[in-house]
C-alpha cells in the first residue's frame, strides 16, 4: 500500500516534471470530432468544388452499374477503366461474395443505378503513362437519371471515382446511399508523392502494391523508389546482375526481378500513379561496391589503403563506362521521363584520404575543395543522362553546388533549415522544384503530428509569381531505417494522408477541425478497405479492421 502509493506519488512528480520539460508552451488541444454519424460521403481530399444537396438516392448492388460512354479511343477495351470499375464496385458494395442483397431487388424511383463515364479528349491516354503535365481534373454530377463523369483524360477520371466511392455512405439500416452533389476538381500540384525506401530495409512487392493502393485513395500520382542505398542494392540489374547478387541482404529472396518491377510499374499505372527510381551516387553507394569492382573510391589510412571505400570514384573512366550501361538500361526499364539521381549527403572524407584523389584535385585545380570534385563527377553524369532523353530529379545539394543542370530539372529540396531561402534560390535560378523538408514522416512523436504536417504552405517564401509557379509539389518521404512490412503502412498512413490534401486541395482549405472530422472518416474508409491506417486519435470505426 505505501509502497503502492509512493510509486503514484513519484510517478506524478515526474510526470509534472517531464510534463514541464516537454511542454514549454501551452499544448493545442486535440481535435476532436464534431459529432456526426460515423461516417460518411465525407470527402479526402477536399475537392476544389463541391456542392450537395439534402437528396440522397439507394444504390443496389444488384443493379448499379459503371457504364462507359465513352467513344471508341477509350472504352471497354480500356484496361485502365474495366480495372478501375471492378475495383470501385468492390470498394462501394464490398466483395461479392459478401453481399447479402437479395438479386430480385426491384429499381427504384429513389435509386442511382448508372455511373456513366466519359472521357472527352480524343487522347484518353488510355495505353500511356500518366506524366507531370497530366490533365487530372473531373467534373462529377451525382443526380437522376444517372450521375455522370466527365474527364479528359482516364487519370482524371480515376479520381473522379475515388470520389464518388467516397460519397457513397450507409444510411441507418446499412444501405448505401448518396446525395445529389456537383463537383468540379483539379489538382493544386501536379507533383503529389511518397517516397518509399527499399534499400535500410527490404519492402516486399505485396506491401509496396497496398502502398500504392492506398496512394490512389488519397490522390497521390508519383510513387519515388528510392530503392538501392548503402545497405543493400535489391534492384535486379540484367546488364550488372553481379550487383544484386552481392549487394542485396539476399540475392534470391531480397530482391526485385525484372518482373516484380514491371508488375509494380504497371499496377502503379492502372492507379495513375509515375514510378520515379533513384539511384543514388556517388554517395550512399556502399551496397554497388559489393558486386562491382573497382567502383568505389579506396580510402586510405596514413598512405597505405584502409581497405574501406568511399563515395564512388569519380577520377577513373571505369566509373563513367558502369554509368553509361546502367542508366542505359535504367531508362528503358522504366517508363517515367524522369530518373532521381540523388546526389545528397556526399561525405569527403575518403576522398581526401585518397593520394590519387588528391593529385587529380591538383591537376583540376580544385583547390581543397572537395565539392568541386563531386560537382565533375555529376556533371559527367548527367551529361550520360542526358544521352538517355530522361529528365532527372536532384536533392538540392547537386543545385547548391552549382553544377550546370538542364532547365528541366526538379531540384528536391530536403533540408528543413533554411527551407524557404533554399526555395527562393532555386526558383530564382529558373528550376522547377519540389519538396519534402516538411513531410519526413519517418519522424514519429506521441500526438497527432499530422497536423503540422497538414499546416505547411509549400509557397511560402520570398518570391514572384513566377517563382511560385516553378513549384510543382511535394513529396512525404518514408526513410527505412526503423521502417519494414511490419510497420510501413500503419506508420504512413493516415499521416500521408495530411500532405495529400495539402497537395491536392485548394490553399484556403486549413480548418484543423474539419480536416480532423473528415481524416477520421478517410482512415476508416482505409481501414475497411483493408488497409492498417492508424487511428488519429480517441476514437472508433464502424468497421474495425479484421487483420490480415
Ligand atoms: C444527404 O441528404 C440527407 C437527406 O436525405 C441529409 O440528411 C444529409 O445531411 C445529406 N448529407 C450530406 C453530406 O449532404
């Protein structure tokens, strides 16, 4: 008992005292729902026009169909489209086998029975991928006779029926129901991403597909790879096979084929979703040194080699031969038009150990200035790059650097210190540009840490309308270290979610309370969809997830 209570009285002490640590300023309080039934038709993310009416209609799923109004460009034989009807029907009325519906149930006056979808521009782009410069807007009319949605381009129409999959709810008695409502959207960024990485932890293709799964239920459009790192090189090369064989955790069942690749790369399509892979150098390369020789640059200790290895070794020919065949075959095996190069975090230390290193700096006349070595090493590569018709993406530090870069280039802004001037630089100097500095998500805390995520205003920083327009979005970013199958989805989602609303929906779209009220909604539309979204808060779903 006094032992008992000593413990309580102790740990109040240090709660008050850690709590005074903690809690300089006066915590926010935690959003809470308004009250409301716990769902539905709530909308993530917010559209750029909504309106609806207190009308609501019966779906049956005995009777409801997606019908293609399209003329003969897209159509029924529009994978893209047929895979996305299954898809939202399963989402709208749950699995087939689940249903309970009697089949003789009658059409209704107060029914919706028909979805027509229209795609109106002659390119629906149905046999392409989609790209930056995508057309994704939709305008969708919920009403009698049939809703219908229009778009001009099938990724602006798989939006379109995320949406209306999110406005269908169940009334009381578990119909599902839908109110008439007019929407006209559009993406604020063309750029809304997830980074994912495949190299601090090996991701298997079943969670990488959920991942992109539940990107297309939040409107995300561009899945960043960032799939090899110093830790492992899973990718499976057929020009280099030697790498993988070597430098991923295990060749045979640590790996992505030839084929798991293309079967990301496709499902990511039929989604609307890009697939940008990073390779990363000439830092962060340890796992390429493994299975090719002579890559890496030998350090030394004092004037003999240490038999360690830096960054790669940007004075040999060698180095630019690899590169070459590499991103040869890197270009063709995926389609995006545009590769991340990385470029970030390149330590100088062996480098400077290197008596070879040291003389060519010399000979260059680069001084000590070891950046003007990493600065040769990317431009002769991006001039490699460029013999490929690929755009690239950088991490802010090639830009810093001042190595000359295309003007297409995406500069990747990261570092979160000095974000804005960063931002205001790279604009000036006419590059288009994303970030992430906000959205490192593999940062966790206790609370709900969506909201600061939710809070960021990517545009601001000093700068003209023009520079503001160089900025194409975001992306939330997803670090390994700590993070594998077990943990990736739940960790990520819903705090992605935040960022995907930021990217998508209109800027003056900032009430924490209601973005509270509709997350907590969306994750249970997740969670119901199978897919492990933590919860926001105190709180529950009307369909708690069943496990895997
Ligand atoms: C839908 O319509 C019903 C009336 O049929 C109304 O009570 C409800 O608030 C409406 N929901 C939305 C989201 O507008």
């Amino acid at each position: 008992m006094q032992t008992g209570l000593r413990i309580i009285v102790l740990g109040l002490v240090l709660g008050l005292c850690l709590g005074q640590l903690y809690n300089d300023q006066d915590p926010e309080p935690e959003p809470e729902p308004e009250v409301r039934g716990p769902n539905q038709g709530s909308l993530w993310p917010l559209p750029q026009n909504v309106q609806s009416f207190d009308v609501s209609f019966k779906l049956s799923s005995s009777s409801f169909r997606i019908v293609d109004a399209n003329p003969s460009s897209a159509g029924p034989s529009c994978n893209i489209l047929q895979d996305a009807y299954r898809r939202y029907y399963e989402y709208i009325f749950g699995a087939a086998k689940k249903q309970r519906e009697s089949k003789a149930t009658l059409v209704g006056p107060l029914d919706l029975s028909e979805l027509h979808v229209w795609i109106t521009s002659p390119d629906s782009e149905c046999d392409g991928y989609p790209a930056v410069t995508s057309d994704e807007s939709y305008q969708l009319t919920v009403d009698q006779p049939y809703a219908v949605l229009m778009a001009p381009t099938v990724w602006g129409a798989l939006h379109g029926l995320e949406t209306f999959s999110q406005l269908v709810f169940e009334d009381e008695y578990g119909a599902k129901s839908i109110n008439i409502t007019k929407i006209s959207d559009f993406p604020r960024f063309a750029h809304r991403g997830i980074l994912l990485d495949t190299s601090r932890h090996f991701l298997n293709i079943k969670v990488i597909l959920a991942n992109l799964e539940t990107m297309a239920m939040n409107k995300f459009n561009v899945f960043h790879w960032h799939i090899v790192d110093d830790q492992s090189f899973p990718y499976v090369s057929r020009t280099f096979p030697q790498l993988s064989q070597q430098g991923a955790y295990h060749p045979y069942t640590h790996v992505y084929t030839p084929a798991d690749v293309k079967m990301v790369i496709e499902f990511a399509r039929l989604r609307g979703i890009r697939v940008v892979p990073e390779f990363d150098t000439p830092g962060h390369t340890q796992s390429w040194g493994k299975g090719q020789t002579n890559l890496l640059t030998p350090c030394y200790s004092g004037t003999k080699p240490s038999g360690t290895f830096g960054p790669v070794n940007p004075i040999v020919n060698t180095t630019y031969d690899f590169m070459s065949q590499f991103f040869k075959e890197i270009s063709s095996v995926f389609p995006d038009a545009y590769v991340h190069l990385g470029g970030d975090e390149v330590d100088f230390s062996c480098w400077k150990s290197n008596p070879d290193i040291q003389k060519f700096m010399e000979q260059q006349g680069f001084g000590k200035d070891f950046s003007k070595l990493e600065s040769f090493y990317i431009q002769r590569l991006l001039d490699i790059i460029n013999t490929t018709k690929k755009g690239y993406m950088i991490w802010q530090e090639v830009f810093d650097n001042g190595v000359k870069l295309k003007p297409d280039t995406v500069v990747h802004v990261w570092e979160s210190k000095g974000m804005d001037v960063e931002m205001a630089h790279v604009t000036a100097a006419g590059y288009t540009t994303i970030i992430s500095a906000p959205w490192y998500l593999n940062y966790i805390s206790y609370g709900q840490d969506w909201t600061n995520y939710y809070k960021v205003e990517p545009l601001n920083f000093n700068g003209t309308d023009a520079q503001k327009k160089l900025v194409i979005g975001g992306e939330a970013c997803m670090w390994g270290e700590h993070v594998d199958a077990t943990n990736l989805t739940p960790r990520l989602w819903p705090r992605a979610s935040a960022v995907a609303e930021r990217l998508w929906s209109a800027k003056d779209v900032t009430n924490i309370n209601d973005a509270y009220s509709r997350l907590s909604a969306h994750r249970c539309r997740m969670v119901e969809r199978g897919i492990p979204a933590e919860p926001l808060y105190t709180s529950y779903c009307p369909k708690e997830y069943k496990g895997i």
